[in-house]
C-alpha cells in the first residue's frame, strides 16, 4: 500500500477545469487547487448561507479541491484508508453542525466523472463554537484504476439539522485552509485548538501484484551484462563455495496489468533450515553482502533473463545492504517487469553441511510480493572423506 496526503490550500488559484459539484441545500462554488505541497497562509474561511433561521436537516458546500493529473495507473480499492483532518467551529451551539467529505475521479477535462471512490459521508461529533481540530477516519466507498491525467475531486461539506435558539440557527460554519502552519501537520484527533497547524487529506492506493518469477546464479567474474552464468535459469546451483562472492539475479513481474508502482525498493532475504527469513546486508549472518570489484552499486540492470512478460523497466545492482532500488530509481508501469542482482558470501563461520538456504525479495518493512513463482535454494555441502588407501609396515 502507498499513502499520499494532500494539502488543502488557501491560495485561490484556481485548477483549470470545473467538475461539477454535488448536489447540496447549499453550495458555495468556490475550487481550489488539491496539491501535495502547498506554503499559503493559514486562514479560516466562513461560509454563511442562512441569513435567518433554517430548522431543516440539510448540508452546505463550502469548497471543492481539484488535483492535477494522475499518473496512469494508480489503483484505488473500496475499503482502502482514507483520512481528513481539518480545523472548524460552527456559527452557533444549536447549529449541530458536522464535517461530510465527498472525493470522485473524474477526466483530465473535468467534464466525466470517472467514478465515485467515496460517497458522501459524515465525521460523526458536532462542531464546537470555537476552532478546533476535526479528524474523519474512513474507507473508500468505490474503486477505479486510473488512466493519464484523470484528476481527484475532494468536496468538503458540513451537514445537520439546526433546532430554534437565540440567534441565526442555520447551516453557517467556519473551515480553515492553508499550509505554511510552523506547527507542522493537524494529528489524527479532534483536540488541537492552536493556529499553527495544517489541515489535510490523505488516500491509501493499492500496489499492483508483483511476481518473484525468475532468478539465476551466476559468478563474480565480470560486469552487469558480462559475468558468467552457474547454471541454467531458474536451476539450483549445486556446491557453492564458503566466503567467496556469488552473485544472484531475479526477475520481479507486474502481473496484473492494472497498476503502477513507483520508487521499488527490493530487499533480499535468506531462510535457513525453514526458519524465519532475514534481511541480508553488510552485518547478517549465514549471508551477507559482499563488496565486488565489478560493478558499481546501484547500476542499472539490462534484460538478461528469459523469465516473466511484459516491458522491461532497468532495475538495480546491489553489493553492500541486499536492497536494490534504493535510489528510487525503479518505476514500473502496469504490465512491466525488472531485474535486480546482489552479490553476496556465505559464511563458513555460520553454516555446516547439510544446512538449506531459500532466498526471496520483499519490500520495504518486509511486505512479501504476492507470488513467488521460483524461489532460490540450496543446500551446503558437507565435508566428505574418503579412505583412498592403506599399507601395512614392521614395528622395528
């Protein structure tokens, strides 16, 4: 999963196209740009359509948020994360107001809607008289992949049913937009009271299915594209010397065509003897990365092995923490595959014969891929003797 928060901004730069709004019993037309970095001035912004007494349950619209265009193939899954933390008050006590969010998809143009990934919904707990923080904690209702330059449509509301009192009883409130808080971002509950802070909205994406398809063994003897090979693709690699360099390759497939990911990282992992698997790096034991003389860490990988399908995308060399793509440097679009290679030693100091090794890639924070189509093993040697020959001699 990938989280991006947004920034509900007080600039009223407009965002070029104009998706249309929801229906409301009020709405304010105002739309904003929906960035993901934003330095305006922090400012509370009222929104006072009742002029005098309205008891009806109803709702208002203050503010629609436009993003730019997506990346293709950003996935967005009902039941997904999503939160909203903003700061407001309403007008009067009796108002018994609350914060309603609505987000959709719509195209590059703003004129079709794409798809509703959250329906209306309400951050139950009425607004005080007074600024405070408000924290929505929810799910997206929907689900939509996206093409090219589609855009996010963020619509933030406040709903309820004013009751008679002294004063105007309506459906009036305050919201408070900007980004250049010194107190950094609002926290995730309904306490914060000071004016240093910034409101804003965060999605959790699906990652599309990544595949461990394919891998080779091959020796520490040349470049990227000229070390030879120990054995066929996808084939143990029988006895393999202790604390000498050895150098592993996998192919990581996009399998579903669905989806992109951006930033992969990949972390090796050994298991020994069926136990829990470990991250390898410059301090791990049974396996650790190993320095080569080469290649340089982090170069670009070509397509040398024959597993997996789709568009090749380069990947990375590792030689120094078992982590490829560690630069950021591995985007893969919907139906790519990649490459990653690391050279390491296995230690005489933690192995004997007999023991069973099985290697696999993860992600960041050991999130598995989700399938592992071939996965490495082998199996250390043990010491053998042999009686070779024999004579007999006088004891003079």
């Amino acid at each position: 999963m990938a989280l991006t928060r947004y920034r509900l901004t007080s600039s009223t730069t407009a965002p070029g196209v104009t998706p249309a709004i929801q229906s409301y019993s009020h709405t304010q037309t105002s739309r904003r740009q929906l960035l993901t970095s934003d330095s305006s001035a922090l400012t509370t912004s009222a929104y006072t359509p009742d002029g005098a007494d309205h008891l009806v349950a109803g709702d208002a619209h203050h503010i629609q948020f436009v993003s730019a265009g997506l990346a293709a193939g950003l996935v967005f899954t009902s039941g997904n994360a999503l939160k909203l933390c903003v700061q407001g008050l309403e007008a009067h006590a009796n108002n018994n107001l609350e914060l309603q969010l609505f987000v959709s998809i719509v195209d590059s143009a703003g004129t079709t809607v794409r798809a509703t990934i959250r329906s209306k919904v309400v951050k139950t707990g009425e607004l005080n008289t007074s600024l405070r923080s408000l924290f929505l904690s929810t799910t997206l209702s929907g689900s939509y992949t996206t093409v090219a330059n589609d855009r996010l449509v963020v619509e933030i509301s406040v709903v309820g049913t004013p009751t008679a009192s002294g004063g105007t009883q309506g459906h009036n409130s305050s919201l408070r937009w900007g980004g250049n808080g010194a107190g950094g971002d609002l926290l995730e509950n309904d306490t914060q009271t000071g004016t240093t802070l910034n409101p804003w909205i965060e999605f959790e994406t699906t990652d599309p299915p990544l595949a461990q398809a394919g891998y080779r063994w091959r020796n520490d003897d040349g470049s990227e594209t000229t070390a030879t090979w120990k054995v066929a693709e996808n084939t143990g690699p029988g006895n393999l010397a202790l604390d000498t360099n050895h150098r592993l390759r996998f192919v990581v497939d996009e399998t579903g065509g669905v989806g992109a990911v951006a930033d992969l990282q990949l972390q090796l992992q050994y298991r020994k003897n069926g136990g829990a698997y470990t991250n390898v790096n410059a301090s791990s034991s049974n396996v650790r990365s190993s320095a080569s003389t080469q290649f340089a860490e982090e170069a670009a990988t070509t397509r040398q092995l024959s597993s997996g399908t789709g568009t090749f995308v380069a990947g990375a060399m590792d030689e120094d923490e078992g982590l490829a793509g560690e630069g950021n440097q591995i985007d893969l679009a919907a139906g790519n595959l990649t490459e990653v290679e690391y050279c390491f030693q296995l230690r005489s100091a933690d192995l004997v014969g007999g023991d069973t090794l099985d290697f696999r890639l993860v992600k960041p924070g050991a999130v598995v891929l989700d399938a592992y189509t071939q996965t490495p093993s082998l199996t250390i040697a043990g010491i053998t003797l042999t009686q070779e020959g024999y004579r007999f001699r006088e004891d003079s």
